[in-house]
C-alpha cells in the first residue's frame, strides 16, 4: 500500500463535517440539560443530559443515527423537564 492509498483509507475514515458539527452541539444541549438537571434536583433529565453528552462517542461515524438518537434524546429531555 502506497502513500496516496493509505492517506485516501485515512480520510474516508474521518467523520463527516456535519457529523462534528452534529456531535457538538448534541453535546452543548446535553451539558446545559446536565445543569439544569443538577440545579433543580431533576434526575431523569440529568441523565438524560449526560447520555445527550456522550452518545456520540458509542455510535461510530453513522451521520443520521446521530441526529436520530441525539433528537431522540432531546424530546425525552423535553418531556421530563417536569417531572
């Protein structure tokens, strides 16, 4: 395996831009839930918040499962700020 094939293996291996940008700002709203969580004494949305956190890190580089998970999470968020 030459240079210019292993460098092209490399970057397919990458993460997409969308898939960073997704991956930070998953990450913003699950630290803010965390907080909010933590400062109100709600349980389940701060965990909620850290799974919203570090999901990221347990999918691979599957761009759409991100933000399906990441919305997912954001929803029961959502609902159980009330509870």
């Amino acid at each position: 395996m030459d240079e210019q094939e292993l460098t092209a293996l490399l970057f397919t291996l990458l993460p997409s831009p969308a898939y960073i940008a997704g991956a930070v700002l998953f990450g913003i709203l699950g630290f803010i839930a965390y907080r909010f969580g933590k400062k109100t004494q709600r349980q389940k949305t701060k965990w909620l918040g850290v799974a919203l956190m570090f999901y990221p890190y347990l999918i691979g580089s599957d761009t759409r499962l991100l933000y399906l998970v990441g919305t997912a999470l954001c929803i029961a968020i959502y609902f159980y700020r009330e509870s």
